[in-house]
C-alpha cells in the first residue's frame, strides 16, 4: 500500500492537468496503466492476504518432546471428588475383625461428604529432571502431600529415578491416585495391610529391561513414615520395597501384566485402639517387623474397532509382623511377644459394555490366619475369622474427564455384622489431559 | 537403478552397524519410515488402523519397545496426549519427531473449553489425509534420520530424493483423478478430513458426532437428518476405526452412501503402503460417487 499510494496518486493528481494538452489516445494509454497499476496493486494485496493467512495456520514453533503442555506450564489438573454415602452400621466403631487398623480405613462418614480431591502440578524442570506435586484436599479442610516428587527423564540403560514423596510402585493398585481406581474404596486388603494406600518418603529406582517383554524391576528406599511402618527419627532406613513386573500382548486385542512384590519396615511403637476381652477400650503398642508380600495380575481385552472392553484384575497380600506388644500402654502397660501371619486379596472385574457405561464386580477377602499374643492373650482376643466384601458398580462416562459411579457393597469386615453400603460418586478432573495408564 | 546400486553398497559397508529402531506411533509415519529408510530400520507402530490412536492405553508391551527405540515419529498435535509423555516418562525421554509441527494445522480452537469436547489446542491432528503433507514431513524425517545415522547420510538423501520423485508423480495422478470429487458436499462422521476436504474440495456440511470424541445421540442425529435434507450432500464419510452406527443410520434414512475411508495404511486391505492408500482413498471416494 505504501509504496503504491503516492504513486497512484500523484498520477491521479496530474490527470486533469494536462488533459486539455493530450489527445485521446494518451488518455487510453494513461488509463491503461492506470487499470494495469490497480491489477498489479490487486494482485500484490491478495498475495499478501494469502500469505497471512498462511501464517495464521502455522502452529506455534513444536518443541521436542510430545507433551500436551503446549500452553500451561506447569500442567496442572485438578480432580473433584465428592459421594453420597448410606450405610446400615454405623461407621464410627468400623473395624475389621483380627487386624489390627493403621492409616485409613474404612467407608467413611454418612450422608454428603466431599470425598478427597486432588489438585496436581508437574512440569519438566530440566533436560533432566521432572517434577510432581499432589496435593489432597480432605473433606476436613485439611491438605496433604500426597506426591511430591522429582523423576529423572535421561538416565541411561532404562533407568529412572525418583525422589521424594511418591505412592509406592508395589503390587498394581497401590501406584494409582485413588480417583483412577475401579471402585469407590480401596479393596479390604489394601486397607488392612496398608492402610489404604502406601507412600513413603524415600527414593525409587526403578529399571526397565531391554527386553521387547515387558520387565521392570523397582527398588525403593524410605523413612517408613505411614503404616505398616511409623514415623521415628533415625538416619536408618524405615522401609524397603521390592518389585518386579512383566506383561506384553496376547494377539491384537489382550493384554496383561503381572508381578511380586516385597514390602518390608520396622515399626516402632505402632499404636492403635482396640476393644480388650472385657470390651472396654484399651491402646497398643506394637514395636518389630513387618514383612508384606504381594503378588498383583491384570488381564485386559481390548478389541479393535470398538469402545467395549473387559479386564480381570487380582492381587494377594501376605503379611507377618513380629516383635513384642505392650497391652493397654495407659494402664497395665504389660508387653509380651507378637507374632502374626495374615493374608487377603482381591479379585475383580469391570466390563465396558457401551462406550460411556462399565459394570463391575469385586469380592474381597481376608484371613485373620495365625495371632500369637502371648500372655496378652489372657485380654486380647485372637479371632479366627474371614472378613469378606462384595462390591457392584456402575458408573457412566460421558467424557474422558468425567465419571458417575453408583457402588453397593455387603461388607462383612466386622464378625457377626453385615453393613450394606451404597454410594453415589462422582470424580471430574479438569485441565491437564489425563495419563491413559494402564 | 543407481539407488538400488548405492543401497547395495551400502548394505556392504556397513553390514556389522546394529539396526536403527524407531517407535512409530501411527501406522501412517511407520510406513514413510519403511519408505525413507528401506529395510535397514526396526520399525515398532504403537497402534493399528482398526484402532482410535487417541483411545490407546501405556500398555506394557508398548512401554518395553519404547525403552528400545531410538527414535519415536508421532503426529503430535496432543492426538497422543494421553499415552505418548506417560510412555516416555516410563521408558526414558527419547528423541521425538512431530509429524504435525512440520504442516499448517488447520481449525485451531480460538477457545480452549472442554465443553466443546476433547479440542486439540495445537489445531486438527489429523494430518495424514492430505498427501502433499508427506512432502514436508518426509523432508524433515529424512535429515533427522540421518542425523541419527550420520555416517548413511547420503543413503537417506538418496532415498528420500527418490521418494520425493515417485510422491510428486502420484499427487499428480491423484489430482487428476480426483477432480470429479471438486465440489462435493460430504457428510463426516467425525472432523477427521479437513486436510482432505481441502486437498480434494469437498465441501463438508454436516458432522455426525456434536462435539469431537463425543458419540452422537439421538437428538443430534436427528438435527442431522433435517440439515442434511436441506442441504443434500453426496457422500458419508467415516474412517475405517470408527463404529459405523451413527453413519448407517443417516445413510438408511437418506440413501446416501456410506464411504469407510481406509484413514492409514493397513486400514483396508488395499492399503498397504502410502501409495495404495490414497489410491484406495480415491477408488472408493470415486466409485461411491457413481
């Protein structure tokens, strides 16, 4: 436009001027070059336009890596919880017959409760590092740390580590947030055995053979801060973990992944609240060694082409504690040997029968096994019994970022009562695109 | 013949070197590896044609070969945001080649709200259905290859050269042959074909799903029907990965024909590299327009 305006102008300009001088001919000239000076300023303004266009269509320079962090930095997403929960027993004197409770247990309170909600920060830090923050929002107006973590991103040979506050890589379940589980609440299991979930302070290391089966060996190093561990302060080690997981493909529509893992830690002075032979209220210490096994499996199928799926998924918990017990530790205080030997497991599954819908099924089980309390035993009780759970769900997925989950369990943890619960849940997570983890 | 004479010489002079492997996300970019760097590479496709490569879970087998893989060749453009940055958190950050940063992307959302469904921020992933997109992208793959293998360097220039040469012929048989297809209105399933629809000028008028990634429901269909008998299109389009419900339903109530375009390579049994699959992308785009 600039270049041609003046121009045109300028040649506008002297048209009248002269005209009485030139002849017809000239003026044809003049005008033609004129018609021949818009065409070509016509031209150049196309081009131009088309040449923004084209530049409104480029995408913003792409970095490197594939991350959807295109525009947020760090990515954060937020998970919203909340459920309505009805339950026949009253969830105050929740227990589960023969073990002895740590971390958090149980089907919470009833009516309309905020469940936990979540909100999570992660970005890279480096070329080297990334790192992770998740916070839990209790319904208590309480926050936590849930994660908060660094994980290296260039290590060599299929090595990472991480460091930290992580949830622990054992068995399958343990590793995912809660609001990715197939059920409202943690399998009975995990709730006995830890606590509902265990995390740790520590560090993992973890190894992914260079094997086209999958193989990955983890190995993890912490204070032992939560349940089946305590909290205490030395410059020791509070827990260990091993574990070791393989998986790959059966033909175009199945998959699975399977594993052992090992959880060790020494708690000092674990202390819980237990109704003693006489039923009165009394508080134990328990100081030793606490040594879990877990075996985990998934099985998925997948086929191709279609937005159905079905997966079976099962893990099995062994635990054994030594040490010494001290018996109601604000009156008679007497300490004698612990010793106990106690299993359970889970098995479960969840059909996706239209695109938006799942169904599943979970039954849970738990064995009291062997209790040995020593002379305690003359006012602690030793139970043999099987608590039990059913789970049936249902819930609706009108998006990837959003699920509605009505749940009925019979819950048979307590000997001698039968608690029928229901819940309707619903779990939204917003910003940061959600991991499609398996 | 000179290829096949440089190849040869090649495959002498460095016979001991270990196998680039490379992780292929679409079977698509898979296909231009095997063009553009023959039968030397290892070649992993994280996905198949039969499956939505937004819906695919970190699987551990996909996990194990992304520990092994030298290279990793995605679309980009967040079509993978859900399974591609947890792999890689996984098995190892690993050199990643965007397809999609080496194109014009088309329909960038001027808004980013999940209520629109699941948009991509970087605009339309779906790249690969236009061919002349290969050119840039297959420029681009070639130096990064042979940055990775400097020492083949003038093999991969040779090869690309020589793909560069068969590609600019069949666009140009491709655009012959589709100009009966200049003009028409086509109906989508899901807003899969704008590079397409502007390669080819179709002219879409109507989309099957409300919102992208969201199965359309009765209502929506039937706002469908009553757009569509206003404004007649010719054609039906939906790629081969997609359940065909929605689209057999407009087509019994219109009599239109329903086009199950092959989408990537393996997506039909005529497509088996990236030529047949835009000669099978046209044969059935012709012959339902019969």
């Amino acid at each position: 436009m600039p270049r041609f305006a003046p121009l045109a102008l300028a040649l506008a300009a002297s048209l009248p001027l002269p005209a009485f001088a030139v002849s017809e001919a000239d003026l044809q000239t003049l005008r033609a070059e004129l018609a021949q000076l818009k065409s070509a300023y016509e031209t150049r303004l196309k081009d131009l336009e088309s040449r923004l266009a084209r530049a409104e269509e480029r995408p913003a320079p792409a970095s490197n890596a594939a991350t959807p962090a295109r525009t947020l930095n760090p990515e954060i997403a937020l998970v919203l919880s909340g459920v309505y929960t009805n339950l026949t027993q009253n969830p105050a004197n929740y227990r589960i017959t023969g073990f002895a409770p740590g971390g958090e247990i149980g089907p919470g309170n009833r009516g309309f409760n905020l469940s936990e909600s979540e909100l999570g920060l992660a970005a890279n830090i480096d070329e080297r590092f990334r790192g992770s923050l998740t916070f839990a929002l209790a319904p208590d107006n309480t926050v936590s740390t849930e994660e908060a973590y660094l994980q290296t991103t260039a290590m060599p040979h299929g090595l990472s580590l991480k460091a930290g506050r992580f949830l622990s890589g054992i068995g399958y379940l343990n590793e995912h947030h809660a609001h990715t589980w197939d059920f409202v609440d943690a399998p009975l299991a995990y709730q006995a055995f830890l606590g509902g979930q265990f995390g740790d302070d520590g560090v993992q290391l973890k190894w992914l053979a260079p094997t086209e089966q999958f193989l990955e060996l983890g190995l993890e190093m912490g204070r032992g801060r939560n349940f089946p561990g305590t909290n205490q302060d030395k410059n020791g080690l509070g827990s260990g973990a091993l574990s070791l997981h393989t998986g790959s493909d059966l033909g175009r529509d199945q998959s699975w992944r399977g594993g052992v893992s090992w959880l060790a830690s020494s708690p000092r002075g674990r202390t819980w609240e237990e109704n003693n032979l006489a039923g009165a209220a009394v508080n134990n210490r328990f100081t030793g060694q606490s040594r879990l096994w877990l075996a985990d499996f998934i099985w998925k199928w997948q086929p191709e082409g279609r937005r159905t799926s079905l997966k079976v998924q099962g893990e099995y918990l062994h635990r054994r504690e030594s040490g010494s017990l001290t018996y109601d530790t604000a009156g008679a205080a007497s300490s004698d040997v612990y010793r106990t030997v106690q299993s359970g497991g889970y098995l479960q599954g969840v059909y996706q029968f239209l695109p938006a819908w799942r169904i599943g099924l979970r039954q849970d089980w738990l064995d009291t096994g062997t209790i040995s309390l020593g002379s305690n035993a003359a006012n602690l009780a030793a139970p043999a019994f099987r608590p039990a759970k059913t789970s049936l769900m249902l819930d609706w997925n009108p998006s990837e970022f959003s699920r509605i989950r009505l749940q009925y369990a019979q819950d048979q943890s307590r000997q001698g009562l039968t608690d029928n619960q229901l819940f309707l849940q619903y779990q939204m997570s917003l910003g940061a695109h959600p991991a499609h983890a398996y | 013949m000179k290829t096949l004479l440089t190849l040869l010489f090649l495959a002498w002079a460095w016979p001991a070197q270990a196998a680039l492997q490379i992780f292929a996300c679409e079977p698509e970019w898979a296909a231009l590896v095997r063009e553009l760097a023959g039968e030397r590479v290892r070649v992993f496709t994280a996905t198949r044609a039969s499956q939505d490569p937004h819906h695919v879970q970190a699987r551990p087998s996909l996990t194990a070969a992304m520990r092994n893989a030298d290279l990793v060749v995605c679309t980009g453009a967040e079509l993978e945001a859900g399974w591609l940055p947890l792999l890689l958190r996984q098995a190892g950050s690993k050199p990643v080649f965007e397809a999609a940063a080496q194109v014009p992307l088309l329909e960038i959302p001027a808004r980013l709200d999940r209520a629109d469904g699941d948009v991509h921020a970087a605009g339309n992933p779906h790249i690969q259905t236009d061919p002349r997109h290969f050119l840039p992208i297959a420029a681009a793959l070639s130096r990064r290859l042979a940055e990775l293998e400097p020492e083949r360097a003038q093999d991969y220039r040779a090869r690309h050269a020589d793909f560069a040469a068969r590609w600019q012929a069949a666009l140009q048989r491709w655009e012959r042959q589709a100009a009966p297809l200049n003009g028409v209105a086509i109906v989508v399933q899901h807003k899969g074909f704008p590079y397409m629809e502007r390669w080819l000028g179709l002219k879409q008028v109507a989309v099957l799903e409300p919102r992208p990634g969201v199965e359309p429901g009765a209502a929506h269909l039937a706002k469908v029907l009553e757009q569509v008998q206003r404004q007649p299109p010719r054609l039906i389009l939906r790629a081969a990965y997609q359940e065909g419900r929605a689209s057999e339903w407009l087509a019994q109530r219109t009599g239109l024909a329903v086009v199950a375009l092959p989408y990537t390579v393996g997506g039909s049994e005529a497509a088996q590299d990236l030529f047949s699959l835009f000669d099978d992308t046209l044969t059935r785009l012709l012959a339902a327009l019969k």
